[in-house]
C-alpha cells in the first residue's frame, strides 16, 4: 500500500476532525441510514429479496478478508476457501443474521466473530459444506491473496492483523472502484486511468504529458487530479460510514484503517 494512499486517507481524518468536519459530513445521519448493518438486519429478519441481494454483494466484497484469516490460521488454499464459502452460505441464510448485535458498531467486527465462530463449530462447519456439495457461493479469486501472504512472512503477522489490513486494503480497493465507475458515467474514463497514478502518490508521469495527451491544458488536468482526490475523500468517508452503526465512530474507524496499513 502507498504511502501516499495513506496520506490521502490522513488527509480525509483531518477533513472530518479539523476545520472542515461540518462539510464533510454535511449529509448527516443520511450517510448512516443505509448501511451494512441495516442491510444485515433486514436480511435476517425477513425474506425480501433486495436485502438478501445487498447482503450478497457485501459478502462478494469482503471475502479476501476472511480467506485470508483462514490461510494465517492453518488453512490450506482449498479448505481455505472451501471454509469462506461455507461460511458465506450459512450468512446468506440467515443463520448467523439473527444474532447480529448492532450495539457493537462495527461490521468488520461482527463478521470476524461469527466466523470465527463458524470455524470452531464443527457441526456447522460440516453441515454447511455438504449442503452446498461442490456449489460455490462466491467465485473466490485466491490468486491475489496467495500472493499477499507469501509477501508476509507468518511469523511477522497474526491472523488477526491479516484480516485487520486486508480489510482496510479490500475497502480502499472499493473507494477506488467507486471513483472509477463515477468517472466512466460521465465518459472520463481515460482521464481517469492516466490520472489515478496521481491520486495514488505516483509521480513517475508529468501533468504535461497526460495534459498533452488528453488535448488538455496542464492546469485543466491539475482541477482534474483535486476534484479526483476529493471526491475519493467524499466517498471514502461514505463506504466507512456504511460498516458502522453510530456515526461518531467515523473517525476512530479512520484511524483503524490507518494504523492496520501500518
């Protein structure tokens, strides 16, 4: 992860606690009125059919977490998987819905323990992999995961601390994406991929040399690049609000994703 990344996620923690906290949670409790934990809620408690679809992306989205603990914790890659897929299928049934605790906030929490809860069950753990046979919940691409683990040493981290980074790294990857399909909305999407390397802190291409290939002046560019990291900001705090119940949370949440780069 880029040091500069973080200095984009810093710059969003002192937008929130510093002098310009009013504006950047000028939507107020709206930002809170749709989150994960209400998607979680309405899932259990009910059989509507958007809500189990809306549980379903976010589990489509935080799987290389949980994987990833998996593998820390003794797990070959195929039982790793075999366990996230697993896991996924009794969630998406509900099973585990039902005793989601909103009081404790934090959607990252809430899906550690009952998976961890989930492995030490051996009867759920076995009842769930023959249900669902060979079938698979979630298409788990492991190849990036497997790459990251080899690049730490376990010794160096816990499986706690790999599920912790993973989480931060698997949200900003979601910031990301969101500014990407943003951007091809509104026909940018080339300004977009030779403009990104900026909002990530790499240098190694001048604004003359997209400005010129882009037939833009080199200013034009540089409200380009602002306007990018901005919004990036707007939308960080937004997909970090959805993972918590209360929004004053927001800002040690932040400073969690932070210190799990670390």
């Amino acid at each position: 992860m880029s040091d500069d990344l973080k200095c984009i996620v810093s710059g969003c923690l002192r937008n929130i606690t510093g002098s310009g906290a009013q504006s950047a949670m000028q939507s107020g409790p709206r930002q809170f009125s749709t989150t994960h934990w209400s998607v979680i809620v309405a899932a259990g408690a009910s059989e509507q059919a958007d809500a189990v679809a809306a549980l379903e992306v976010l589990c489509r989205a935080y799987w290389s977490p949980l994987y990833e603990y998996a593998r820390r914790k003794g797990y070959s890659p195929d039982n790793a998987a075999d366990m996230t897929q697993a896991f996924f299928a009794v969630m998406l049934e509900k099973h585990y819905l039902k005793s989601a605790d909103q009081s404790r906030g934090r959607f990252r929490t809430f899906l550690l323990t009952a998976f961890q809860r989930f492995l030490c069950n051996q009867s759920d753990r076995e009842k769930a992999i023959k249900r669902g046979g060979s079938h698979s919940i979630l298409s788990l691409d492991t190849l990036q995961s497997e790459s990251y683990l080899s690049l730490h040493p376990v010794d160096t981290i816990t499986p706690e601390q790999t599920y912790e980074r993973r989480w931060a790294m698997t949200l900003l990857a979601r910031v990301l994406h969101l500014l990407k399909q943003e951007m091809a909305a509104r026909n940018r999407s080339e300004l977009f991929e030779m403009c990104r390397e900026y909002l990530l802190g790499d240098d190694n291409q001048s604004l003359a040399s997209i400005a010129e290939s882009l037939r833009m002046t080199e200013s034009a560019v540089k409200v380009a690049v602002h306007r990018m990291r901005k919004r990036y900001r707007e939308l960080l705090i937004q997909e970090v609000s959805h993972t918590l119940n209360d929004e004053n949370d927001l800002n040690d949440e932040i400073q969690h994703l932070l210190q799990a780069l670390q």
